[in-house]
C-alpha cells in the first residue's frame, strides 16, 4: 500500500511539473505557428502565462505577449507587429485540434504596428494602377508619393498626398491632392482619369485584421505609421 502511494505521489510530481513546464511551451509553439501562419511571417515569438498554468488548459492565460516582423495584415505588410493580452480566454479546443486560434473574450487585447515607407510604397504601387517607380514619404503632417504615370502616351511625373487614417475600424490611405508636371490637364480631368483613386484606399479591413479586431488609432511619425487596433468590448 505503501508503494502504491509513493508510485501516486511520483506521478503526480511528475504530472505538475510537466503542466508546469512543459503545457505553457507546448500552447505557445501552437500560437507561434498559428499566428506566423495567419500573418504570413516566420518569426512570430509567444510568451504566455498563466497561475497556476493548468488553467492554460481551460483557455484561461492571464498574460499574452507575442512579436512578429513583416507581418501581412489585409493588403500591407507590417515592419514589426506586437500582440498583447490581459485575461485573455482562448478556445484551446480548436486550438490544440486544428491550430485555430480563438479568442472568446479578453479584458485587454491589442495589436500595435509599425508601417514604414516602404510597405506603403509597396502596397499603393500594387492597389494603384498606373503609377510606376512609386515612391513614399512619410511625416506628421501628410504622406507624400512621388511616381510616374503615363497621359496620352507620355511619360509624366505624378505628386500625390494624403493621410493614412482609421474610419469604422479599418485602416485606408486617404487621397487628398494629385498634380501632374509636364501635362496640361485639370485637375477635374485628372480625377476622372483616375478613377477611384481619389478617395480611399483600403490598406486593411476588419475581416482581415486578426481576431476581428478594429483600428482604433492610427499616428503619422517621420518615416512610419504607428497602428494600434484592438478587441471590441463585449455589449452586456
């Protein structure tokens, strides 16, 4: 009997440690490849913890951390992108199964994001026709883009400007002046022969933004953009 009771106690030391040590790595390689997957990166880095760590199991995880570069978010690429999480209760049912990573609700979940000049040049080249050897300037105050687009056959130097901003939760570069040099066309001629350019550019939806989360901010810097989004709050 006595035996029988040192064997148990064994196990369940051996049982503990295990979901202490080995449960918090195993859930956070599972996040890394699920996340790296959906943004389309293969650095993504997860730290996450829980007291005592066998609520991991139940979903439960109190702290979330997890970084990621070049990171793929609706149409742009995001130079560095960071999650961070506070209570956050996680479906580990589809996630241990089928990598499916689900969040039911959290007291604190965001995304912040870096976009520099040249994912943005890399995006409006693709989103924008016509314009070739884009070029992208970022300040405070406007973004600027420089590119070449052909008129009537002819080469011309285009100068656009704008501002990247948050509307209903998704992220758009927003056209506010195009002028063209060497070309004698108006302004309003130019607007029809662009199209939808002038307007919105959608640079990322809440269908694609992880999570379902939404843009809640959005900060213009010398050389980059600053894009936090967050979890919606749950309506009592």
């Amino acid at each position: 009997m006595r035996k029988i009771l040192i064997a148990g106690s064994l196990l369940l030391v051996i049982l503990a440690v295990l979901v202490e040590c080995v449960l918090p790595t195993v859930i956070s390689s599972t996040l890394e490849r699920r996340i790296g997957d959906r943004l389309a990166s293969q650095d993504a880095q997860v730290s996450i913890d829980s007291s005592p760590s066998f609520l991991m199991l139940l979903g439960q995880v109190d702290n979330l951390q997890a970084v990621t570069h070049q990171a793929k978010v609706g149409q742009v690429y995001v130079k560095e992108l960071t999650m961070e999480g506070k209570d956050v209760h996680i479906d580990m049912a589809s996630l241990l199964d089928d990598e499916k990573f689900k969040v039911s609700r959290a007291e604190k979940l965001t995304l912040q994001g870096i976009i520099d000049e040249e994912n943005l040049r890399e995006v409006l080249s693709r989103r924008v026709d016509k314009l070739e050897n884009v070029q992208v300037k970022i300040t405070p105050e406007k973004v600027l883009v420089t590119a070449e687009v052909k008129v009537m056959g002819k080469m011309a130097q285009a100068e656009l400007s704008g501002q990247v901003v948050e509307d209903s939760g998704s992220l758009y570069f927003r056209m506010e002046h195009l002028s063209l040099k060497n070309s004698r066309l108006g302004k309003l001629k130019l607007e029809g022969l662009f199209g939808d350019v002038f307007g919105d550019v959608l640079l990322a939806g809440p269908d694609r933004i992880p999570l379902d989360m939404r843009v809640t901010e959005v900060r213009q810097l010398d050389g980059s953009i600053a894009v936090k989004a967050e979890l919606p709050k749950a309506e009592d």
